[in-house]
C-alpha cells in the first residue's frame, strides 16, 4: 500500500524521492505516528511534502489512496487542467450557500460527486450541465450559475484535510516554479546581468592590500572591497488573460526564469495595453490596481523595462482614448505605451506569437513602431536579440 | 525520551507536534515556514524548553555565510601577531574561531539548534550545509581535524519563503507549513499568555482582529503576535469592552490599531472602507 501512495504521489507530480520515503518509514518504525490514521497523515505529510503549494496536491493523492478509490490512472485525471479554470470567477461558498447545498444531499455528497466527475473527465469543457468547466450550470467549476456551485480553485482552504481540498489549484497568477525549459531562458537572461560592487566593504582586495602594505613599510595594511553583485534592475509588464491564454506556459516559463536570474525584479500585469493602472495580483486585479504613474515614480529610468504581450487587438485599444475593451480609459494606449518608453529607456516588447505572423496584425505593427522595432518573439533566439538590445 | 507537547505558553497543533516528534526521533532538521507572526522562531524556543535542552540560536543575515556557522580562521590576526612576534602565532588552532553549529555539535548533552530564518542568506547557503545537516560532521582544514556530533542535535530551521530552497537541502528536512491558527485555536492562544484577560475584551478584540484580516487588499495581514501586542495594549490602557463593540456590523478603525495595522498603506485603505461603510450605513 505505501510504495503505491509513493508512486501516486510521484504521478501527482510532487517531487518525492526513495530518501523521503525510507525517512518515512523510518518514522514509522520509531513509532511517531502511533496507531492514529491523522497522525500518519500529518507524518507523511511532514516527510514528503517540503513546500507548502504542494500541500493541496498531496492531501488529494492522500484521500484516493487511502480511501481505497481504485483510480490507478485516475490520479492523473484528477490533475485539474489550469484552462479548464481559467475562467474562474470569485464565487466563495457564502454560510446560505451552505445551507442550500443541503438540498443537493449535503456538502459531502456534492463532494462525492465531483470526486467521481474529476475521474471521469477527461477534457476541458464550457457550458453544460454536467462536466466540471466554466460557463455552465453544473455545479462545479466556474462562471456557473448554479448556486450550489462548488468553485474548484479557491484562495484558501477551508476544509483541511483529504480529499475535500480541491483548491488552490488556478493558475491565475503565472507560476513562478515552472522548471521545465527555464534553464535555458535563464541562460539567454544571464547575458543581462551588469556585475558591480555595491553594499558594505567585505572581500579583502588583494592587489590593494599589498600596494598599501608596501607603501607602510611592510606593516600590514587591510583593504577591503564591497561584493560583486548584479544589479541590473528589471520590470517586467506581462499581459495576462484574452488571447494571451494560449501562451501561458511559455509566459510562466520566462517568468520563472526572471524571478531566480534577477534580484531587482519588478513585475506588473496589464490586459491587452498598458493603461493608467496595472496590477500585481490576478484574483484581486479589480480591488487592488497600481496607477502606471506610481510605478513611473517609484522605479527610476535605470530599470529595464519589458513588455510581455502578443499585442493583438483592435487597433482602437491603441489608439483612442476610450478604446480599452474593459474600462473607460482617459488616455489612449498608445499615449502611455509613449510614457513609459521615453521614461525607461531600455525597453524592449517580446511577443509570444511567431514573428513572421507580425505584420499581418495592424495593432502588432503599431506597437513594433511605437517600441521602435524592438519587438523580439519569446523564444530562445527572441530573448537573445533582446538583452543584446538591453545591455546597450 | 519526552515527547513535545503544547504548553501553557504555547499552543501547538496536532499536525505540528506530529512533526516535531519525527524530528526530534529521526535526529533529521524541521523546516518550518509560515505566516510571520505565526511562532516560528518562538517554536524553537518552546522545543528547547520542553525537551529540557539549551538552545544555540544562530540568525541569518544576507552576508551570512555557512562556513560561519562551523568556523573562522581568523588569518588576519595571526598575520598581526606574526608581526608582532607573537608566540602564539605558531599554532594555528589559536586562530580556529568556532561557529555556532561546531558549539552545538560539541556539546555534551543535546542541544536545540535555532538556524533562523534561512531565507535570508545568499541562494548557495543551504547547499554549503548539506552534508553537516545530513551527517553532523565536518573537516576542519587548517587543522585537519574532523569534527563530529557527540550528540546529533535537533535543528530547528525558519524560513520565510523569500528564497526558494534547494531540493537536496529539502529532502533532509521534515517541514511543516505553520497555519495561520482558526478562531479556537487562537482563543487558547490568547488564554494562554494573558490568562486574567477580560472575557468580554478577549471577544470583542478577536471579533475585530479577524474581521480586519478578511479586509480584501491587505498588504501585511496582522497574525498572532500582532493580536498579542494589541491586547497587551488594550489592557495596559484598560479598555473597556465596548469601545471595541461596533453598534453595526460595520468596520471601524479600532483604538491602538498601530499595533495590528503595519504600515501607513494598509491604514489608509482601512480608513477608507471603514469611511465608506459609516456612509453607506448611515
């Protein structure tokens, strides 16, 4: 039974490995979980889960294998797709909430059914009744109208354990621990790194220590020097829902890849066109937004500033005041997209459509030319070109 | 060998005392994370006194670097004391500054090993003490000299997520993820340190706590050891229960509130709704 929960796990994609297991084991036979199914669920939990996102993911794996719910492939089944989701809307369970679902035979029987959907599904699905997707009535998924709606993804765990956390699972905000691929857009970013010393004075400057002893008449005299650091300073604009959904993966790639490349890193989301606010967080993109003019203030003209987006839409969104397709904004796109190039003046867009599609699409070509052609694809190559053009 | 348990000053859940148990039996490192203000650190400060050992604190800083905390050879003096004719300049072990984990491994009895706040130092550190976690052991080079725990101590490790950690340094450790606590727990909690705290005030004071961690937007949510200060404020000043008492379900700025609300950001938003919602209900 328990090389099988190992596997499960494994198939669940939590990075276990034999040396947690046997420290489980180990556990065991000490005798620290006793005889008590919770305590060898907080064991195991506390032996082969090291990060806390992956907590949800090993509480379902959990629930399957020791519930004897047979679904050796199921598991993989259950590894809610993220654009099934993507659609999702804030829908929390409310306490009336609750009690209506009661008419549905309870909240562990709406569970029970959504376990069983998950095995079943396999593909994503939009409007409905009965599959788990968005835009329907059944009561799972999102953008439902079901008030009994189960809304798979939440913020937060509210029922702790096993199987009957199905959460945390939207991918709303780009995942910054995608590892798959990053290495080498880690690779291409090095080139962007400016080495300087900064900070306080620890490493002992060798050439200097020497010269200044000399010139004491050989007693010794100390000179030290600050740590080499890399300092370049990176914002990083990501266009985020719409017709960016289909590039989500390589976005999180890149993404990630900034994150552990870069120590100064700034990143904001926008949607089609930077306007007059962005946002640092998807879930809450409406409550929480940043005026672009407090991001032009508080980050100088030494950050670099890159734009992530395929920049197609309607020319309009670029052009005139009003165009945006969410909001009335004052300004036209093209007015603050003008702001911040003359603000930052290394800039560079990178798009992740294919680059011989560019000019076929009006608003790409207005954004090439509002950039100043410096407009790279996301790709390997892409960014390459890039951070050529950034280190200038 | 006793057994790690809540105290009277400290509540511990289950799942958390499950994991110090492994721990402390298997002689591995626990990682803990969490919400700050959740009790990391103090956790290791609690283990220490349950199971009746010293601790050795070792805090990280950004220029902290793992050999530090085995130990230094102090060049630089005995250059000086070379110069200076020093006799003691010919034994090199005089120049052997111990770091705290070499303290720890040394010890006669166990001891608790506090490495907090791991996040903190630069992205290679946890890498450089792999193989002195794994096998409590390390080479001194200037003296060839192995040193090895007489004792394997139990490290106690806080991190606050601000860097990720390597995954060969993670699968040595347990980990437990500390929760933010739910009502009861924090109930007992506040029992726990201010046990003459009014009934009335105790309430009162959650009700609002908690309704302004649920406030959307948040930039630093209060947790446990804001409430503490708060209501060690609140009780100092002798408040009575019912200024904390809101007549509608509204949000008000409650009083000290410089001791939950952290920076001038979240203040302001709170003031914000708090003025917005006398409006909108009166």
């Amino acid at each position: 039974m328990f090389p099988t929960f190992l596997l499960s796990l494994k198939q669940a994609g939590l990075p276990v490995s034999v040396t947690e297991y046997l420290t489980l084991m180990g556990a065991m036979k000490a005798g620290v979980a006793g005889y008590s199914v919770e305590d060898f669920y907080y064991l195991s939990r506390s032996c082969l889960v090291k990060d806390e996102r992956h907590l949800d993911r090993f509480d379902r794996v959990f629930g399957t294998c020791f519930k004897g719910l047979e679904s050796a492939e199921g598991i993989e089944a259950r590894e809610l797709p993220e654009d099934w989701l993507r659609k999702l809307v804030e829908k929390l369970l409310s306490p009336e909430e609750m009690e209506e679902i009661k008419a549905l035979g309870g909240f562990d029987a709406i569970m029970e059914r959504l376990r069983e959907l998950l095995a079943e599904q396999k593909g994503r699905h939009q409007g409905g009744s009965k599959w788990i997707g968005t835009a329907g009535t059944s009561p799972f998924g999102g953008y439902g109208y079901n008030p009994e709606g189960v809304r798979i993804g939440q913020k937060e765990s509210r029922h702790r354990r096993a199987v009957k956390v199905w959460d945390k699972r939207d991918f709303r905000d780009l995942d910054g621990d995608v590892e798959l691929g990053t290495r080498n857009f880690r690779v291409a970013l090095r080139r962007l790194r400016r080495f300087a010393r900064q900070g306080a004075p620890t490493e002992l400057d060798i050439p200097d220590t020497v010269r200044a002893t000399a010139n004491n008449a050989g007693m010794l005299d100390l000179k030290l020097v600050a740590e080499r650091h890399n300092t370049v300073k990176l914002l990083l604009f990501l266009d985020i829902g719409g017709s960016m959904d289909e590039h989500v993966k390589v976005c999180e790639e890149l993404f990630s890849a900034c994150r552990t490349e870069f120590k100064h890193l700034e990143y904001f989301y926008f949607h089609n066109y930077p306007y007059e606010k962005v946002w640092k967080d998807n879930r809450r993109r409406y409550e929480k937004t940043i005026p672009t003019w407090e991001v032009l203030r508080t980050y100088g003209p030494d950050y670099r500033l890159i734009f992530v987006g395929d920049a197609a839409m309607s020319p309009y969104e670029i052009t005139t005041a009003g165009g945006s397709v969410e909001h009335w904004n004052e300004e036209s796109g093209r007015v603050w997209l003008d702001r911040m190039t003359s603000h930052y003046r290394r800039a560079a867009w990178l798009n992740p459509t294919p680059a011989n599609s560019w000019e076929f699409v009006q608003s790409i070509s207005i954004t090439r030319q509002l950039m100043e052609r410096r407009m790279f694809p996301l790709t390997l190559a892409g960014i390459d070109e890039m951070t050529r053009e950034l280190s200038r | 060998m006793p057994a790690f348990h809540s105290t009277e000053t400290y509540i511990a859940s289950r799942d958390l005392e499950v994991a110090v148990n492994a721990a402390v039996t298997l002689e591995r490192p626990l990682l803990v994370k969490g919400e700050p203000g959740t009790g990391k650190t103090m956790l290791a400060h609690e283990v220490a006194a349950a199971l009746g050992h010293p601790l050795i604190e070792w805090h990280i800083k950004s220029t902290t670097k793992a050999q530090q905390g085995l130990y230094e050879y102090d060049a630089v003096s005995r250059l000086r004391d070379g110069q200076l004719g020093d006799a003691r300049v010919h034994d090199i072990a005089n120049y052997i500054v111990r770091g705290k984990l070499w303290d720890a491994f040394d010890a006669e009895a166990p001891v608790v090993v506090l490495i907090d706040e791991i996040d903190k130092a630069d992205i290679e550190f946890p890498n450089d003490l792999l193989l002195e976690l794994d096998r409590m052991e390390f080479f001194v080079y200037e003296t060839r000299q192995t040193v090895i725990a007489r004792r394997r101590p139990i490290v106690i490790i806080t991190s606050n997520n601000e860097k990720e950690l390597p995954d060969a340094f993670l699968r040595r450790c347990f980990f437990h993820y500390i929760r933010f606590p739910d009502r009861p727990t924090m109930e007992k909690i506040v029992q726990a340190h201010y046990p003459d705290l009014r009934h009335d005030l105790a309430r009162e004071a959650m009700n609002v706590f908690f309704q302004i961690r649920d406030v959307p937007g948040l930039k630093k949510k209060p947790a446990t050891s804001e409430l503490l200060d708060w209501l060690k404020l609140l009780m100092v000043e002798d408040m009575p229960a019912e200024t904390l008492r809101t007549k509608d379900t509204h949000l008000v700025i409650p009083p000290l509130h410089g001791a939950l609300l952290k920076n001038e950001q979240d203040v302001h938003l709170f003031e914000r709704i708090a003025f917005l919602a006398r409006r909108g209900g009166g």
